[in-house]
C-alpha cells in the first residue's frame, strides 16, 4: 500500500510540477532523453563536452553558461536529482578510459557541519549515480577533519594551504580494503586540483595504488 501511495505521489507532484530539463527548462514529458537523465534528448544529444584533462583529472564540461547554474543549484538550492543527472551523465559521457581499472569510487568530502547546513554532499550524489552506471563500488572513509575557508578568490598557493592537512581517511565495516587499489575521486567542479590532490596524497599514503579524479565540470582560475 505504502509503495502504491508513493508511486501515486510522485504522478500527482509531476502533473502539478513537471520535471524541466536541467539544460533548457522545458518540460520533459516524453522528451526525455533517457530514464535517469533529466534532460531532454535535444540537450543530451549536443552536450558542450570538453574532456579537459588536467594534472590527471579528467572534466566532462566547462563551467559557464547553464553548466554553471546547474552546478549552483545543485549546491545551493537544493537539487539533489540534478547531482544525480549529473552523475549518470559522466558515467556515458566522460573520456576516461581506465573505467575498467577501477577498483572503488570516493567522494570529495564536505565538512560535517557543511554537511548539516546542505543536507547533502552534492560529490557523493555524483558519486554514486555515476557509481552505479558504472558497477564500481563507492567508499565513504574519506573525511574532511578540518573545516576550511571557502576557496574562491583564493589563489593557487592560498588554496594549497588552506587544504593542507584537511582530510583522513579510515576504512570502514563491510567496504573493501584500499591497500593496492585503484581508485577514484570524484567532485562537481575542478578549478586548481588542491583539494583532489590533498585528497590522492592521503589516500596514497594509506596504500592506494593509483588515484584518479574526475570532475562533472572544470573552470580557470579567476585572475
């Protein structure tokens, strides 16, 4: 009964509020692109892919234009199904061909009381929805023990420094051991790499074999 007044729901909230593309804004009805995708089969089909690669870190789009809103509401506002989207759409979309090396993914960590504030950490939705399109298994010992100031308008060495020292990692009951691993990190935006660099150091240090990142987008820093 309980799973049918759920279904029941959700038809209701979708016939009130329709589910928009996260690209252009309109209405998916039969336009989606595919079940998990919220976007539309036109956006889908032209996404602006740049498959910038940086310092081993491998970014499916550019932040500007609607790349950045979607990033920002996501964060901001709340749209934990557009981390998700966004997730599954790295899995199909990014130019990362050691998919089949990989042995666990990691989300980069937010603090506990940025946690609190957001309700969610928008890398570990990405996480595991790109995660699960791709059968990795997703590892949550990464932590952020140290609550850093924000990074913007910070500048390379500023960053670097601000990270320093941020992150622990502890393996926890029932997932696997990281001691010869392959991994995976995985965050929405790329801007200098400190924080995914601070986060590979600790996790190599801990026995990883070899770290990569991926981002859903990558930006310059501002000058």
């Amino acid at each position: 009964m309980v799973k049918y007044l759920k279904y029941a729901t959700e038809f209701a909230m979708e016939l009130v509020y329709p589910e928009l593309c996260m690209f252009c804004g309109e209405a998916l009805d039969g336009n989606r692109a595919e079940k998990h995708y919220l976007t539309c089969c036109q956006c889908l089909n032209e996404l602006p892919l740049i498959n910038h690669k940086e310092n081993g870190c491998y970014c499916l789009l550019s932040y500007e234009g609607q790349t950045e809103e979607i990033i920002k509401r996501f964060k901001y506002n709340n749209q934990k199904r557009w981390a998700r989207s966004a997730g599954v759409i790295m899995a199909k979309y990014a130019d990362f061909p050691e998919w089949k090396e990989i042995d666990a993914a990691l989300p980069v960590p937010l603090h506990s009381k940025r946690l609190r504030q957001r309700g969610y950490n928008q890398a570990e939705v990405i996480c595991r929805a790109m995660a699960a399109e791709q059968d990795i298994p997703v590892l949550t010992g990464l932590k952020r023990t140290k609550e850093t100031q924000a990074l913007f308008g910070l500048t390379v060495e500023q960053r670097e420094q601000a990270v320093s020292g941020a992150f622990a990692f502890a393996e926890q009951p029932g997932e696997q051991v990281i001691q010869g691993k392959t991994l995976l990190l995985v965050d929405d935006i790329l801007t200098t790499g400190a924080t995914l660099k601070e986060c590979a150091k600790v996790l190599k240090e801990c026995g990883a074999r070899e770290v990569y990142c991926i981002t859903f987008a990558w930006t310059k820093l501002a000058e």
